[in-house]
C-alpha cells in the first residue's frame, strides 16, 4: 500500500467552547469517509472537538505567497478602516 | 474451576486483554501513519475494557487478585479468552478481520449487558459500547475496501477470512456458564447472539464481495482454558517485568 496514492486531506476541529472549526493539520486518507476516522484519530484523542471537518487539500484555492505586497500590504495604511475613530454612545457597552 | 460470574467476565476481559495486546505489537509499524494511530486507539481502548473487567473479576472472587495480578500472573490455563484473540497477527487484512469479527460480536453483545443484574458489568458495557461502536465502524470500512479492492488485497481477505471463521464457532459455544450467568440476569448466553451477529457481519462481508465460508465441526476452545501455543508466546512478553520484578513500580 503506498501512500503516494493517498489524497492529503486538510483537518478542522471545533473544540467543546469554540464557535467555529479551526485547522489543525492534515492526514492522508484513501476518501471521505477514512478522512474523517483517521482525523478523529490523529486530532481528537485528548477530547480536543466535537465536531470535525475535512477537506481535500487540493480543493483548497490559496493565494500566493508572492502576491502578498499587492493583496495585503495596502491595508496596512488604512487605519481609519478599524472602528476605533468612532466615539461610542456610553448606552453602547462592551464594544 | 471458578464462580460462573467470574468465569463469564474473566472471558470478556481476557479477551479484550489479548485483543489490545496483539494490536499494541502493531504500534509503530502501521501501514501508514494515520492506520497505526488508530490502530493503537483501538489497543487502547482494549486494554482500558480490559483493566475494568479485570478488577470486577477480581472483586467477584472475592480472593484479593487485583487487575495486575490476573493480567500478569495467571499462566496459559487459566486464561479464559476465546481462542480467536490469542491468534497472531499477520497480515494487516487479518488484522482489521479478526478485529472487525470480535467487535461486531461485541457490538450486539454490550448492549445487551447493559441490562445487567450487576451495576458494575451493566456500566462497564455502556462504556465499552461506544468504543466498541467505532472499532467495527473503522475495521468494517477497511474490510469492505480490501476485500472490494484489488485482485492481491481480495485474496489476502479471502484467505484471512478462511483461516479465522472457524475460530468464531467458540464465542457461541454454550456451557454451564452460560446457564449459569443467565439464571439471575448476570449475563446473557453469547450463544443467543449468533443470529444478529451473523446479519451484522454477513452485510459488511456481501459489500466485501467476500463469500462467508461454511461452518464446520472445529470447535476451539480457549473459554474453557484450553489454548493454541500461541498464547504462551504473547503472555512471555507481556508477563516480563512483573514476573521478572514482581511488584515493580515507575
């Protein structure tokens, strides 16, 4: 059995209090439904989730690193996009 | 010869003692990474039903024999797993086979112990019945691939298959024990299960495309604490260091 021939499948855990599913790592698995087993055990063995998703890796559409100046870099001057020029009514707590 | 109750849990827990011990021998040699983690899950899960039977035979005994010292110090005779479990591994489709053949018996057997007349045994199978669950889920999966699989990995199944059904014969062998244990609603006769376990296992095997071989005459008989000379082999290793330091702590 080679594992050469097994998809890489991206890893996503909700933890008992967490809202959303994070990444936490990948594991090869033949298909959907190994994917899963073998991230439950690979990723939940210390009570780390309740809730799992799994992905192929290759379904995954990511940006490239080396247009990171013109994707990211413009937002670094823009400060007036954070809320924090706004004065908050004092009624508006916890903000 | 022991107490019926005794003997009854002493089968569920040296069974499950030898289960998790032949899959620990596969820690660290998996096919692939993920498989050996899951695999030593499973072995894990095994030893920890294993530890709670162990400890509720002992406290039925009412001779002072803890857990360890049943796990540990007892010779070949007087283990009681069914003799399927004290097989040696080989290869991974006989693995993931044996493994899916026990767990589905006890996937129709722990549920019915949960009704149990003794509140240890009856939580011991509530637990177990989870874990249980997912070891047939996992194992079943992996019996539908390789037998459905290539022309290699469906006779290497086929030949698993062959060489490990006969073995199946003894978890629905009945005895005095059986009788026993069922008077008082204790346990329940694993002869009584064949039939579900039989629908459980023949659907995953039809997906497998794997033909279920024809029941014969051989009856082992590990229950009864007659064994193969394979056991001796698993228990040297294992038995070691308490034998060797008896009482030894870390």
């Amino acid at each position: 059995m080679s594992t050469q021939e097994w998809p890489l499948w991206e890893v996503f855990v909700r933890s008992r209090n967490g809202l959303d599913h994070k990444h936490c790592g990948s594991v090869h698995a033949p298909d959907p439904k190994l994917a899963l087993q073998m991230a439950r055990d690979v990723y939940t063995r210390r009570q780390e989730g309740v809730s799992l998703w799994v992905v192929r890796s290759d379904h995954i559409v990511a940006s490239d690193p080396d247009a990171k100046p013109e994707l990211f870099d413009p937002a670094a001057d823009k400060i007036y996009r954070h809320p924090t020029f706004y004065r908050l009514p004092d009624e508006v707590d916890h903000m | 010869m022991l107490e019926p109750r005794v003997e009854y849990v002493l089968r569920l827990a040296d069974g499950a003692l030898l289960l998790g011990q032949r899959l620990s021998e596969l820690c660290g040699h998996g096919p692939v990474l993920e498989e050996d983690i899951a695999t030593t899950n499973i072995a894990l899960d095994c030893i920890g039903q294993a530890r709670l039977l162990l400890a509720l035979a002992g406290r039925l005994e009412g001779q002072g024999r803890d857990e360890d010292r049943l796990a540990f110090l007892r010779n070949e005779g007087e283990y009681r797993n069914p003799t399927l479990l004290e097989l040696p591994n080989g290869d991974f489709g006989r693995v993931v086979l044996r493994t899916f053949l026990y767990s589905s018996f006890l996937d129709v057997l722990w549920p019915a112990l949960q009704t149990s007349t003794d509140a240890d045994l009856a939580a011991i199978a509530a637990k177990s019945a989870k874990e249980t669950r997912y070891h047939r889920e996992h194992t079943a999966d992996w019996v539908i691939r390789l037998g459905d699989g290539t022309d290699e990995s469906h006779r290497r199944m086929r030949d698993a298959l062959d060489a490990l059904w006969p073995y199946t014969a003894e978890l629905f062998s009945k005895d005095y024990v059986d009788d026993a244990v069922t008077r008082d609603g204790f346990g329940v006769a694993w002869a009584t299960l064949r039939d579900p376990w039989l629908r459980s296992v023949e659907a995953v095997l039809a997906e497998a495309t794997l033909a279920r071989p024809p029941d014969t005459p051989f009856l082992s008989r590990g229950k009864t604490g007659v064994h193969t000379e394979h056991l001796g082999h698993l228990l040297a290793p294992m038995q070691h260091l308490q034998r060797s330091h008896p009482g030894a702590k870390w």
